[in-house]
C-alpha cells in the first residue's frame, strides 16, 4: 500500500479508537489510540510499515501498562463516594427549619440548602446540629448531633 495512505489509515484509526474510548468505560481503547498516534507520526516521518507496526505496539503496551493502574484506582468500590450528592454524606450541616417526620425540613450544608428527613424519624427543630447520613434523590437523611437552641 502507498506510504501516503497509511499515514491518514493510522490517524483514522486514532480518531475512532479515541472516540470509542469516550463512548465506552474502563481506559481500554485510549492506549491503541495513542498508539495509532505514534504511528501515524512515524508514517509522516516516511518510516516503513515495519517501523509504524512496532511504533503502535510499543506506544499501546507502554500506555496500557502505565493506564493500568489508574484504571484499577478509579473500578475501587467506594470511589464515588465524594462525587454529585453524595459528597454530602458524613458532612456537618444546621437546620434552618424543623425537620418533621412526616413533611421533613430545610438544612443547609456547604453553603446549599437541601430537602432533609430525620434518619430515626424524629422531630429536628430549626438551628439543631446535624450530620447528612445519606442522599435519597433530592433529600438528604440527617442525624441530630445536638439540640437546638431553646431546647433542652
């Protein structure tokens, strides 16, 4: 095949591999991509076939290899734990309203006000301490960590 074609063949096959890797999970296509990459560069540096052959296997095994554990690091159970909503649990946060058992309240925490329900079904008067135990869709489930001012 032409010189001249492999190069836009490896630049291609680069665009797709890096398209498919943001349409699929788990860094197993960005390596090729970069591969592809490498190679298409040393096709415009008119290198042989053979040369642009051992070029993409050496980049795609050395990015897979250093991707490996990035990708392992980001699968570890838990890791979203402070990302979205759900960066909110274990924080300290104050109610700005009673938290009824059967309607809820109003917290806020880290300077946003928030839906709550008490996490034992118990009342929360406004200006209570509390801490967020969890994220149901738009309301965070509380636990009274001291009372309100007035109560005793």
């Amino acid at each position: 095949m032409d010189p001249e074609v492999w190069r836009w063949l490896w630049l291609i096959l680069a665009l797709v591999l890096a398209a498919g890797e943001i349409t699929t999970a788990g860094f197993f296509l960005l390596p090729f991509s970069l591969g592809a990459i490498a190679a298409s560069v040393l096709a415009f540096a008119s290198l042989g076939f053979e040369w642009q052959l051992l070029g993409f296997a050496l980049v795609s095994a050395g990015s897979f290899a250093a991707m490996r554990p990035l990708a392992a690091k980001l699968d570890r159970e838990g890791i979203t734990v402070g990302i979205g909503s759900r960066r909110l649990i274990g924080e300290p946060a104050v109610a700005i309203t009673d938290i009824d058992p059967d309607d809820g309240g109003m917290i806020r925490v880290q300077r946003e006000e928030w839906r709550a329900d008490s996490d034992d079904g118990r009342l929360i008067l406004a200006g209570s301490s509390i801490t967020v135990v969890e994220v149901k869709g738009t309301r965070c489930i509380v636990r009274l960590d001291a009372i309100g001012p007035g109560d005793s």
